[in-house]
C-alpha cells in the first residue's frame, strides 16, 4: 500500500525451539499498527513473538525492523519491549523503580525526554497514586499497568504483549483493554500482541493473523477474518458454529444434501472442497414459517444458557444447527427441549469457504 512505511518485516522465517516448529512464515506490520497474532495454544505465536525479539535461534529467514536487518542481533539490540502475560515486575522494586528500569541501559532516552514521557504514561494509565508501592502490593490489573509503562518508557520500535489479558478477572479485563486502546491511539507505537482469545482483539487490532500448526493460515483486518474466514480452521476458531459441505447434485447445490441453496454458484475444480459456513446469531428460530430466504425445520436437542445469550442446538434430518438467541427472544418463543421449531438465514449471511484438498 503506497505511503504505508512497514516497520516490521518478516521474510520466509523458519525455526525450532520450545519443542516446536515455524515453516516459512513471512508477515509485515505496518508503522503505528496494531497488529494481533491469533492462534490456539501451542499454535506457534509465542514462538514467533520470541524469534522476531531474538529469543530463538533461525533456520532460515530474514527479520526487518525499521529497515534495519536485526537477524543476527541480540535481543538487547533490536529496540523491541515485551510484555509478557505474568509481568516480571521486579518485587524488591517500588513501581516508580520499576517503570525506570530500563532506562538504565538507554541513557539517551533520559536526555532526549527528560520526565515528560514518564508524565504521560503516568496519566495515561492512571498510576500516579502506585508509584511508592511495591509489586506484591498491587492488583493484577495494576500490575499490568506498571508492565505497560515499563515497556513503554524507553520509546521501543515495537511494543510486543504476550497473551496482555489472560490473568485478568472480565471487570478488569474489560477497563484495561479500554487503556490499552487509549494508550495505543496517543502513543501510536506498533504494536504485536500476541492472544488465542479472538474477543480480545476485537476492538484492538487493526489486522489479524490467524496461526496453526506453525503456518499462517490468514492475514486481514477483524472485519475481514470475522465475516470471510477462508478454511474450516479460521471460521470455528473466530466463533462460527455452522459449518457444513456443499455439493452439487443433479445441478443444484446442496447443503448437506439437505436443502437447496439456489443462490449460490460453486467453480468446479478437482480437490476443491466448499462448504457454507452461518454465524449462530444469524440464525433466526421460530414457531411458525420465516419470512427468510431459506428456512428448515427440526427438533431442539439441546439447550445451553451462558449469561449473555441461550444457545439453542436444533437437529434437522441431517443437520445439526446451532442458533443463539437473546434471553427475551428465548422466553418469548417458549422454547424447551424436543419442541418442533422452524430455523431460517438469509442469503447475505452464508459464507462460502473453499478449501484446496490437495492432490492426494
């Protein structure tokens, strides 16, 4: 993209340490983008977090920051902050002393910024009132704080934060995903964070990437992941429930061998695999026929309640569909187990994915 200067690029980088293997990986984040590395555990995100900082040893590939190729350079070298999720704040060190830690090892920092971006960071994140206590004595949430100044206090190329949330209690979670947010938009420092909790990246990130099994499997913004996943893996892992395979019978398409999806055209290719992917808070339940594009019936199998929505399983001959319904609708409809109900979406909300099966 023209006038978009990349801070950070990876090319064709391949590793293996803590047990585990990357396989030409190439990625670039952007200047003050806020860039999140997405995956379930023991994906390989953490692995690629450390190799990029230093922290592994490279089979191959090149790492760019800034222009400056850091492959063979230390960690200490390559102007990068970490973050990681349990904070390694230093508990014989008041907060204060451990935010300016760092500055030890960059005395131009000092000279350059003198108190004023301590001042801010200060503000920013609302620890004035921390700065004389001791680690031991501050909530997780204060302690992320303090980890964030930290980071942020020796004006890093790169600011990484490694699974920033995940000790979090939800209240807490939620303010400091809002400063966070805040932090990013004053300081504009590109950021990678690295989480296997898509909700958490949600308002955060300016684009995705999807990992497993040490490959990327898709690059783009939340948007774009969210509403076209491209494989099986991305979709479910991004909270879509209804995955199902499309076929063309007698020249109709057909999902499950079910139900005609008479808007949908297919390329027909060899060892190319479709299936029709539904969000279940597209999907619409009723009691009578739908005024929808497309629509089944079935029987509840089974009934969930999580607080924010009931997710309602309906099994329709073949199919398994499952539907998530606010508490009101829930109540409304009278739903219980083993009650007939009709299920219906809408052309707009399928999403095709294709998947390459290969040769075999």
């Amino acid at each position: 993209m023209a006038g978009v200067l990349t801070v950070i690029d990876i090319n064709n980088l391949s590793v293996s340490f803590h047990g585990f293997s990357l396989n030409n990986v190439s990625l670039t984040i952007n200047d003050g983008e806020f860039f999140a590395l997405l995956g379930p555990t023991g994906s390989g995100k953490t692995v690629l977090m450390e190799s990029i900082a230093g922290l592994g040893k490279l089979k191959q590939g090149r790492i760019i920051i800034n222009g400056r190729d850091v492959t063979g350079l230390k960690p200490e070298e390559r102007n990068i902050s970490i973050v990681y999720q349990d904070y390694a704040l230093f508990p014989n060190m008041k907060v204060k002393e451990n935010i300016c830690y760092g500055l030890r090892f960059r005395k131009e920092k000092v000279n350059k910024n003198g108190t004023g971006k301590f001042d801010l960071l200060v503000e920013v994140l609302q620890i004035g009132h921390l700065l004389n206590r001791y680690p031991n004595n501050l909530s997780g949430g204060e302690k992320q704080r303090v980890a964030l100044a930290r980071a942020l206090l020796v004006e890093p190329d790169v600011l990484f934060l490694d699974e920033p949330f995940s000790a979090l209690d939800s209240n807490t979670k939620d303010t400091v995903q809002l400063e966070v947010k805040k932090l990013h938009e004053t300081l504009k420092t590109t950021t990678l964070m690295v989480t296997h909790n898509f909700s958490e990246v949600f308002s955060l990130a300016d684009r995705i990437a999807i990992i497993n099994k040490g490959v990327i499997q898709q690059v783009g913004t939340t948007e774009e992941i969210f509403k076209t996943p491209n494989s099986q893996f991305t979709a479910r892992f991004v909270g879509m429930k209804n995955i199902y395979p499309l076929k063309k019978l007698k020249g109709k398409i057909m999902l499950a061998e079910q139900l005609e999806l008479d808007t949908v055209c297919l390329e027909e290719r060899e060892n190319l695999q479709y299936y029709a992917g539904f969000r279940g808070e597209d999907i619409v339940v009723g009691n009578k026929g739908l005024n929808t594009d497309y629509q089944i019936e079935g029987k509840i199998s089974a009934i969930l309640n999580n607080g924010i929505y009931t997710e309602v399983r309906v099994h329709a001959g073949s199919i398994d569909f499952i539907a998530y319904l606010t508490a009101n609708r829930f109540f409304e409809l009278n739903l219980y187990q083993n009650k007939q109900v009709f299920l219906g979406f809408n052309r707009r909300d399928i999403n095709i994915i294709r998947e390459d099966l290969g040769t075999g």
